[in-house]
C-alpha cells in the first residue's frame, strides 16, 4: 500500500547530505531540465496533475501560468514552511531527511517561472529543520547549484531562508508575504492575488514544501509516471501524517485515492486499546470531522472528501476513539484558533472568543440550551465574513461537532431535557 517516492530516502542514512543524495539520484535531472524551454516545464507539470499539498489543492502548474507575462519587474519564489496546522507533521520530514529533494524542486520551479530569487519560509519553532536545511542550501551553493551559474547552465538563482516567529496565520500566504517583508503578518486583501502583486508588489508563487518535493520525480520519470499513482482528478501521492488513538501512528506515503478506513486498519494498526472508533478528523484540524458512517465511504482524494463536506486539507489524520469528549475537543480546538487569530478583523478577533466562552461556561456546568443553539449562530455569522480563512478554519469544524455530536453537548446544558421515560407530548 505504501509507495517510495517523496520518501525514498527517509530511511537512507545521511541522505541530508549532498554526497549521499548525489549517490541516490539528487540534482540527476538537471541536464534535462535546462535542455528544454521553460514552457515546457510548466505544461509537463500541467499534465501531470500536481496539486497544491498545502492543503487548498490547487493545480501547481495552473498555478504558475497565471504569472503575467512582459512585466518589467522579477519574479519570487516563496515555499511556505510555515506547517503550524495542528496534527500535520509531513513537511519537516522531508527538510530533515532529504532537504536536497526540495533544493532541486525550487531549481526546477524557479527556471520554469523565470525566477532568481526565492525565499523558504520556515515555521519558527523547526529548528533543528532550519540547521540541516541550512546546511543544505550551503551544500548547494558550494557544489554550483545554487548561485550565478546553476549546475554550469547560466542560470542564477539564489535561495534564502526566511524563519517565522511562530505564528500560525502566516501560513496563509500573503501573511507569509506581509512577514517576508518585514510587517506584521496580517493577510491581505484580494484582489491583486499574488502571482500578480505578491512580494514587494512583483508576480509570485507560493507553493508548499511537498508540493516543490514533488517536482524532481515528475522531471527525471514524466507526467504518466506520476498519474499512475492516485486518481484521475487527485494524482500522485501525499505523505499522510497518521495521529491519534491508533496502533502505529505516524507518517506515511501513499497513493491518493485509498479508502480511509482501510488505511487507518492496514496501515495505522487499526483503533488502539481495542476500543471502538468515534470519529476521524481527515486532513488537519481545520477540516470538518467525519462520524464511522462516513468514514466507510470516504476515499483519500480532493473528491472524495468535498463529497462527504469536509476537505483533503494538509493530510493530517486524528483518529479518535470512544473515549473522546467531544466537547473537551473543541474547546481545545477554538482556543487554538482563537489564540492565533491575527485580530484584523472583527469577527474573528471577537468571535471566536465569545465562542471559547460559551464552551467553557457549558464545561463549567453553567451553560444553556440557548448557549449551543447561539454557538451554532455563531459559527454561521462569522464564518466567510474575514479577510483570510482563519476563522472559517475554527467554524467549519467546530460546526460539525455541533451538528454530528450535538448529544454531548446537551449533555453539559443544566436545563437539558430530563430522561423521565414518559411521553410529555
């Protein structure tokens, strides 16, 4: 069920270093990347199918033909590192255990885009990742392939990391882009969307760190190559970091498109401590949870997952057992967001802090029935009404919860209904 190609050489020792993954194939698809018009870089990510593994899956190379063309101003490459989604753990493996993978992937983007300068926006906290990037990039740039004359081609390029402060809102990208330059990291306003105006006012792209890996494959074995895998709208595979209460968490490379069930039994060891499975968070804390029911049907793939209403996200995988409060859940879940909120807009500055109350007051044992049915109300008022998605983020789960586990939550409400076992009607 697995599949090597992200993670070919997690298990190779030193395969960090420049030697070692020189040995293994690393920067082997130069000579063919420079052969070729950058136009034709961009069309054979097109027909691959690549998707933004961030989490919005977006076509990379639809992505990058929206750069204007003509513009008398450069071009940015920014990779965003930032990886602060809670239960997503996939992109720091491959900064620790095949940085080299990514160096060649931001060389094969940027000679496409017809970019010099890019920037790896590294979440603050990934220190020892920032050390054996870093040390990498160095690597690089001494062995010629970073620097004014990539691999002898006559392509200059030039890779900086960017380290963040830890916070969470600057992995939405133009808060990336607002942090880059020095500001406050608030999410801008859009239009102009950032292959128009991004950095210092000029055409960039932002990808996520899985989404640049993937390149060096889709150049050295073509576009077919990586459709074989996954399906036909989500292709390829996806590094799927598996958490919660099951047997054997951890991080796992797979074809899109499994059954989720299937992976969580085969792959994960199935539920642990012989319990009984509640629920399964799919991608990430900000997507909405699915109940055992669902999670029959549900397949590993963009489709799949919009079909059920929640969303593919970063691939972060909660399974929760029968033991999990649910209400406990989600007032950890919007303390959380609540706390990252940037506070530019007013909604979710506020509201997400009225809603951490009312699910603390009904913890508390003073909250009311008229206390879910305002936290529901909330949940709809707020969401989608923000500059940025952050607060859609909280509502969006929080209101599946409320919907598939509203009986947990009447459960803490002093005037809950009393179970006399008569007919009042």
């Amino acid at each position: 069920m697995e599949v090597k190609i992200l993670s070919a050489k997690f298990d190779i020792k030193d395969a960090h270093t420049l030697k070692v993954a020189k040995e293994h194939g690393a920067y082997s698809g130069l000579d063919t990347l420079f052969a070729v018009a950058p136009v034709v870089i961009i069309d054979l990510v097109k027909n691959s199918g690549l998707r933004g593994r961030g989490g919005a899956g977006f076509p990379a190379g639809l992505k990058w033909s929206f750069l204007p063309k003509g513009l008398d101003k450069p071009v940015y490459l920014a990779v965003n590192s930032d990886e602060s989604e809670p239960a997503t753990f996939k992109d720091r493996y491959i900064l620790t255990r095949d940085p080299h993978m990514l160096i060649e992937g931001i060389i094969i983007c940027c000679y496409a885009i017809g970019c010099h300068t890019a920037y790896i926006y590294i979440r603050g906290e990934y220190t020892t990742q920032v050390k054996v990037l870093q040390k990498a990039i160095d690597e690089a740039y001494a062995a010629g392939y970073l620097g004014e004359d990539v691999a002898g081609k006559g392509f200059q390029l030039d890779v900086t990391v960017h380290r963040g402060a830890g916070a969470y809102i600057c992995g939405e990208e133009t808060a990336l882009l607002e942090s880059i330059e020095g500001r406050k990291g608030q999410p801008r306003s859009k239009p102009p969307f950032p292959a128009v105006s991004g950095l210092y006012g000029c055409p960039t792209i932002i990808n996520n760190v899985q989404t640049i890996a993937s390149l060096p494959f889709i150049l050295q074995n073509g576009a077919d190559a990586y459709k074989a895998y996954g399906t036909e709208k989500s292709p390829g595979t996806h590094l799927f970091g598996i958490s919660g209460h099951v047997a054997k968490p951890g991080l796992y490379e797979l074809p899109l498109g499994l059954p989720l069930l299937e992976v969580i039994d085969r792959v994960a060891g199935g539920v642990w401590r012989g319990r009984q499975l509640k629920a399964v968070i799919p991608g990430g804390s900000s997507t909405p949870v699915l109940t055992p029911e669902e999670a029959k049907t549900a397949t590993l793939d963009y489709e799949s997952m919009a079909a059920h209403k929640t969303m593919f996200g970063s691939g972060g995988i909660v399974v929760l057992d029968e033991t999990v409060d649910v209400v406990k859940l989600v007032e950890n879940l919007i303390d959380f967001y609540h706390h990252e909120s940037c506070g530019q807009c007013t909604p979710c500055r506020e509201g997400l802090g009225w809603m951490l109350k009312i699910v603390k007051q009904l913890l508390r044992g003073e909250g009311r029935m008229a206390d879910i049915e305002l936290l529901r109300e909330l949940c709809d008022n707020i969401e989608m009404k923000t500059v940025c998605v952050l607060s859609a983020a909280c509502t969006m789960p929080v209101r599946s919860y409320l919907d598939k586990f509203r009986h947990e939550f009447v459960a803490y409400a002093i005037d809950r209904p009393q179970e006399t076992g008569l007919n009042l009607g």
